[in-house]
C-alpha cells in the first residue's frame, strides 16, 4: 500500500499499485468515471473505463459519492490534465463503505462548518492547516530539546490565578473548588531550581468573555523559563525560537502553504531582525499613525491591529508601565514606574503572540506587589518559598501557539487553525 504522495512522480508509470482513501469527487460519463481520491498525504485522479471493468463494476464506481472509502489497484499513467498531474487506471477496486449523502456540500456558511468540525477537517484545507499546525508544534519542542531545555509537566487543576481571577474557569474539586490553569509560568518556575532551563506545552484556559478573532477560552500554551537570564536575552532567545520554527515551516509545508495561499516571500521578512521598542515609543508611533490612544491605554485586538498592519515583521515591545501588567515582573531598578517585561507582536495585522519577561526575585518586593494586587500571601506561599531558598534572576515567556499558526497561515479566525475550538459559544463538537 503507497501513500498518493508517493505515487505522484514518473518513476511510477505504468507500475500497478494500491492505495486507499476516500472520495474526494466524482465525476462520470457513459463510458468513463473519473474519481479523485485522497488519503492524508495527498489526491490523485483515478479513472474506470468500461472496457476495462464488469458492468455491474462501473455502475458501483460511477454512483459513489463523496467520502464514501474505499481501496483501489491501477496502473499510473502522466497527465498534465490531471488535479496532481499524474492518473489511475482502475484496474480493480473494494468499496469499505458507500455513504449516502455527505453533509458538507459546497458553500456552507461558518457556523455548519464549526457544527461539522468533526467531519470539515478532512477538508484539504483543514489537513494543509493540521499538517502545519504538526510542524509548528514539533518545531517549538525541537528548538529547546536542541538547546538542552527540559520538557516538564505542570498541573491544570490549580487552586490560585497567575492571570487575575476574572478569567479564571471554577471546577468543582471534592467539596472545594479547583480552577483551570491560565499559565503553567508558577510551576515552571518552581522547575528552574532543580533543572535551570525548562518549556512546556499544554492548555491554558481562560473565562474571558472577550469574543475576538484571536480568543480562545482553552488554547495551547508553550512556556518557558530560564534561570540567571534578564529580559533581553529572553528575548533574544524568544526571536531565534520563532525562527527556527518559520523557517521549519517552510521547509516542511512549502506545498500546504501553497494550498493555503500563504506567500512564503513575506514571512521570510520574519527571518530578518526584529524590530523592538518599548511601550512609550509604540504609543507615539501609534499616535502618529492617528490612531487614537493615549499613555496608559492597554492594548486589546483592535488596536493591535491597527498598529500591525504596517510592520512586515514582528516587534518585541518592552517597558510597560507597571499598571498594565501582572504582580510578578520585575520593576526595572532604573526606569521606576515600569517594568522588565515584553510583549511579541506580529506582523500583518496579527498582534500579541507572546507575553514575558523578568520574573520577580525578591521575597520583599514580590509579598509587597501581591498585596497591592489585592491577592492574598498564602495563596502563594509556595511560589514564595522560591524567594525564600536560593533565589535567583530568572525570566520566562509564554507563547500562544494557535496565534502563531494563526499569523503563520495567515488566517481571518483562531478557530480555523485549531480543529476543535472553544469559545464562549461553542463546546461542540
Ligand atoms: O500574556 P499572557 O496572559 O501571559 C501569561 O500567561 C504568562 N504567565 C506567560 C508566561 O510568561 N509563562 O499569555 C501569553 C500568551 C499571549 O501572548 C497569547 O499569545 C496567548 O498566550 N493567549 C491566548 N491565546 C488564545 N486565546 C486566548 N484567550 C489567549 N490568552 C492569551
């Protein structure tokens, strides 16, 4: 049995060979029946001649319908007219099951399609999206296991927020109530004083009632922390993973990004340096772009939008006041009022894929930022017994995969690039 991918080129002519799939179309005359099948690697144009099959044969093959399965042996022939160039020539054939009416037919609107989601990511649309989105999460773990990081493995169930509590998921939890983890960033640092350099990728989930383009309440979170290294060179680490993980991308889905439409050339701007510059000199550049934000706005999709759609390559955004951003970064000693943190924005419009930067490492300052933040001490005890036993300098990032393959893939919906998204309206299929 062959893959289809692996049949379409001329060594194979005039060889017999099985594959099997699925009907991706059908189309038949009195005396031919052109079926394109596919499989996961590819399709490719089969044809029954009615001289070459029983009757009864070529009426089997002439009335399937779309996705029914089956398993076809033929002989390979070159042919420019052909979806992928080359053809079948059915010599035999075994039905697995003829289906009656598929429901996905042509020009369905969004809301079947996310019904359908089980059924839709056969699609090949979907499957050069999966292929990607496979790459683009190998390609992250390859990037740290090539730098002597150390995968771990964090709790989802948690019982305090790292994010703030109004997007915190409740579960119940034996008589207590448990939540869902919005960040795995406490626990991994935890792991840095016993390995030093550690990532994980899970789920993070988070209540918002946002409904964006690029809000998921359960969405894929790769983190990482890194103990004696400031906010720079976690940025410099974050610039060389992201491009480790373009240029992967590209050398593995060249032919799914060209299903996609995705113009290659512009996200090779993205293998250049990027761009950086702090909170303050984006607001001006934003205000030059007359747009209409002030010191201290925070930045939400909208406005990240407005701002990104004239880079070409993403921008690491630093020294953000100290209001916008979460108890634990590290105020920067010589710019009081802000802190050594960053944002990564992409290009083309996309916004925030990641949010980091240097943790706080002084059991004074942090017990003093999580009373201002109206938290309560012994909900972090332990992340404060870090602070206690052998502290140290460390930073750490987290990066939302299903926004990265959103920019990546360049598309309008962070629910097209995850097969089974959840949102505030949708836990279904
Ligand atoms: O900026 P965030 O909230 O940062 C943290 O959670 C840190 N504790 C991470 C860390 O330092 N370990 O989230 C990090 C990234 C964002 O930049 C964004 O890409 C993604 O997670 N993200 C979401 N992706 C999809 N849907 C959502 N609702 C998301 N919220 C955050």
């Amino acid at each position: 049995m062959e893959t289809i991918a692996n049949i379409l080129n001329d060594e194979c002519i005039g060889k017999e060979i099985q594959i099997h799939g699925w009907v991706y179309r059908v189309r038949s005359s009195a005396k031919l029946c052109f079926i394109i099948v596919r499989d996961h690697s590819d399709v490719i144009q089969t044809v029954g001649k009615i001289e070459d099959l029983t009757e009864e044969q070529f009426k089997i093959l002439s009335s399937l319908t779309i996705e029914s399965s089956l398993e076809i042996t033929g002989i390979i022939s070159k042919d420019e007219r052909a979806i992928t160039g080359y053809e079948m020539k059915i010599i035999s054939f075994k039905i697995f099951q003829r289906n009656d009416n598929f429901p996905i037919t042509k020009d369905q609107g969004e809301e079947f399609l996310l019904d359908n989601r089980h059924l839709w990511i056969r699609s090949r649309e979907f499957n050069a999206i999966l292929k990607i989105r496979s790459t683009i999460f190998k390609a992250f773990s390859e990037f740290f296991f090539n730098s002597g990081y150390y995968e771990v493995h964090p709790p989802m169930m948690v019982s305090s927020a790292t994010e703030g509590g109004s997007t915190l998921f409740k579960v119940p939890f034996f008589g207590d109530t448990a939540f869902l983890t919005q960040s795995s960033q406490f626990y991994l640092e935890t792991f840095i004083f016993s390995l030093e350099k550690v990532f994980t990728v899970s789920p993070s989930f988070r209540a918002e009632k946002s409904r964006t383009w690029r809000h998921l309440t359960e969405y894929w979170h790769a983190e990482g922390e890194v103990a004696w290294i400031g906010n720079d060179q976690m940025m410099d680490i974050e610039e060389a993973l992201i491009k480790h993980i373009i240029r992967q991308v590209i050398k593995e889905n060249t032919h799914e990004l060209n299903i996609l439409k995705r113009d290659i050339s512009v996200l090779e701007k993205s293998l250049e340096p990027f761009h950086r510059m702090t909170y303050s000199e984006l607001i001006k550049k934003a205000q030059n772009l007359g747009l209409n934000l002030k010191f201290g706005d925070d930045l939400g999709a909208d406005e990240e939008r407005a701002i990104m759609v004239h880079f070409d390559k993403p921008v690491f955004v630093t020294s953000f006041p100290e209001e916008l951003k979460t108890f634990y970064h590290r105020p920067d000693p010589e710019n009081p009022g802000f802190i050594l943190c960053h944002d990564l924005l992409a290009p083309e419009g996309y916004g925030e894929i990641i949010g980091g930067g240097e943790r706080i490492w002084s059991l004074d300052e942090l017990k003093g930022r999580i009373q201002k933040a109206g938290l309560k001490e012994e909900d972090y005890y332990w992340y404060l017994d870090l602070r206690r036993y052998g502290s140290i300098p460390h930073s750490g990032f987290g990066l939302g995969l299903d926004r990265l393959c959103l920019w990546l893939m360049k598309q309008e919906n962070i629910k097209e690039v995850i097969a089974f998204p959840r949102t505030i309206r949708r836990l279904r299929p």
